[in-house]
C-alpha cells in the first residue's frame, strides 16, 4: 500500500523568508510524486510533479521540490514565500503508472505573515 | 493546463432528496475521472473511479447505492447523491485525468468542488 505523511498541520513563515513544506512517502514501487494548492472552497491546482530525471523539481509561482529517495522525501520550497502564497498545500504520491491511484496526505496549511 | 468543470459549485437541498454534481472534462477526453470527498481540515477522501461506458469503483465504505455515479460520455461524469442527510454535507471534488499514451502517465486535473449542505 502506497502512503503520504505532511507531518505538519500548519507552517508559518514571514513573507519574503524561505518556505518549506514537507512530505515523505511510501510506495512499493517507482514513485510519481505530485504537489497540489487549494485555496478556499476552491478545488486544487497542480503545482509540480516527479516522475523521473532531476531531483529538483520546478514548478508554478515560483516552488519547486526536491526528490530525495534515500528519505524517501519531496519537501516542496520556495526561497521568498509571498502572502499570496498562504493556503493548503497537499501533496500526493501514485505507484508507477498506469491506472494507479493517487493517495494525497492529509495537507499542510501554509501562513505567510505579513 | 486542462480544464475540469463542476457544477454546482454550491448547492443546499433538504433532507430525503436527491442532489447531482456534474463534471466535465471541457478540452480532453476523460475515460477515467475520479470522485473525492473532503471534510473540513482534512484530505482528499477518494470515493470512487468513473469509468466511461462502465460501472465505477467504489471504495471500501462508500455506498453505491448512496453515491450514485455515471459515466455516460468521455466528457461527462456526474455524481448524485440519493435521500441526502445532513451527514452527507460536504465538499465534494471531482478530477479528470487525461489520457494515457506510450510513456505519458496522464495528469490529474481537479474541478472546482461543489458544497453540499442538507437541511
């Protein structure tokens, strides 16, 4: 069985800091890791993916994250973080390719501080 | 990126009714679209797949015969929730995904979600 861990429920950071929101994974096979943002009421937006390739990852407004196998970890980073950036974060793994599901963990709620 | 519709965006019904949520995959095709259920503070609960022109997949614990799912075209899935209680009030989320071909593992996009409340 595949599974996500957002250890943190909330992170807060002031703006213009560096942000990191972290995610580890268990996957019985090749990961394909994902990073999503809902922002109230609001379905959710793709952010960045690992598949294969680099470790470092970029992706929309500016995040990216970092593949790490050996901790089997996908942290997603952003090196200024702006208010506009608060909402939940989710991040998610699927098992290879193909028909597999996507399991997501359970969110972390991102605050940047004015 | 592609874009996944879901309508209504909000909906309150009373208690025994019925209520149904369309998606739609507005530039692509979706043989597969997917059904979650989020509650407040919490993470995507996925309820069930939707495969075109087949029975959808529901997950353990998720009755089919509650959640009702169809998937008439490539374009098209709905959800209807039958005798709604006030339990069932949710954020309901659908997602499409796009097309699997050679070494494209398709792409996950995710409608706006649908508010559910039950008097």
């Amino acid at each position: 069985a595949q599974s996500v861990a957002q250890p943190e429920d909330q992170v807060n950071v002031a703006e213009g800091n560096p942000l990191t929101v972290k995610c580890t994974y268990s996957v019985s096979g090749n990961p394909y890791l994902f990073w999503y943002v809902q922002y109230p009421n609001r379905g959710l937006q793709f952010l960045l993916k690992y598949i294969t390739g680099d470790n470092l990852v970029k992706g929309s407004y500016g995040f990216e994250a970092e593949f790490n196998k050996s901790q089997t970890s996908f942290h997603l980073k952003k090196p200024s973080a702006l208010v506009s950036d608060s909402a939940l974060y989710f991040c998610a793994v699927r098992d290879g390719g193909g028909y597999q599901k996507v399991t997501f963990g359970t969110g972390t709620k991102l605050q940047v501080i004015p | 990126g592609a874009v996944v519709s879901q309508h209504p965006s909000r909906v309150i019904c009373k208690s025994g009714t019925s209520v149904k949520i369309e998606c739609r995959s507005l530039d692509f095709q979706a043989t597969t679209m997917f059904w979650y259920r989020q509650f407040p503070k919490q993470s995507l609960m996925l309820m069930a797949t939707s495969n075109e022109g087949s029975k959808a997949t529901y997950e353990q614990g998720v009755e089919k015969d509650k959640f009702l799912i169809n998937h008439a075209s490539l374009t098209l899935s709905t959800l209807t929730v039958t005798s709604a209680h006030p339990e069932d009030s949710s954020f309901y989320i659908c997602s499409a995904r796009t097309p699997l071909a050679g070494s494209n593992t398709g792409e996950l996009f995710f409608g706006e979600g649908s508010r559910l409340t039950v008097l």
